[in-house]
C-alpha cells in the first residue's frame, strides 16, 4: 500500500521506494539497500513512477542531476557511472523526455548508517554567467 511519508511534505513511498515532486518540476528519489546489480534499479523505478507516482510527467529542457551511492562499512565493487546510467534511464518518463536532457551530473559515494541510493533531479534555467576563478 501507498504511504505519504511522515518525514516530509509530498513524499510518496511504496516498498524500498521514497520519493516527491518538489515546487520547481524536480524530482528527489531515494532507494533503500544497495546491490552491485545497476540493471536492478530502472525496472524498480519506472514502475514505481508509472504506479506510485503518476504525476510526475516529463518537461522537456536541460537538466540537473545529483546521484549518490550510500554505502555502510567498505565500498562496495560497483562502478559509479554504470550506477547513473540506470538511475537515469529510470527517471525517463518521469522527469524529462530523454536522459540526454542532463546538462549537469554529479555522481558520488560516501559511507553513511543506511545503505541506499538517492538521486535528486532539477531542471535547470537559462544559462548563468559562472566565475569559476
């Protein structure tokens, strides 16, 4: 059964499976546990978004995403970029029309208490001039 999650304002959660729409059209999702198995992940997503979460629908545009593995004790033997692959092929659909759309990514690991994956999509606005100096 679906749940509203109490740790926050719009979250849908349903199995191993959090996630919401936030104000500005982005998307944040979190998945519980971990496996070294990246293929695990897009037909996991996509059905949740396509059953749990029918409102998200894709926007066409650049986009922003921020994916992180969460792992406890010693990193686990999982290539990052295989990882983003997945987790962006899952959000087609539901958050923009193409994977090629993200104009920005940020994939990272870090040690945590629980073991998961997070990923965090926004679109982006016209160009900024950046200083990068």
């Amino acid at each position: 059964m679906d749940q509203i999650d109490p740790e926050g304002p719009g979250w849908v959660r349903h199995a191993k499976v959090r996630a919401r729409i936030d104000g500005a059209g982005g998307l944040e999702v979190q998945v519980d546990g971990l496996t070294t198995q990246a293929k695990y992940y897009k037909p996991l997503l996509r059905e949740f978004f396509r059953k749990h979460l029918p409102a998200a629908r894709p926007r066409w545009g650049d986009w922003s995403a921020h994916i992180v593995m969460e792992f406890t004790g010693d990193p686990p033997h999982m290539d990052l970029d295989n990882l983003a692959k997945a987790m962006l092929d899952s959000a087609v659909g539901a958050a923009f029309h193409d994977d090629s759309q993200v104009a920005r990514l940020l994939v990272e690991r870090r040690p945590a208490d629980r073991e998961g994956v997070w990923m965090r999509l926004s679109p982006m606005g016209p160009p900024n001039a950046v200083d990068f100096r």
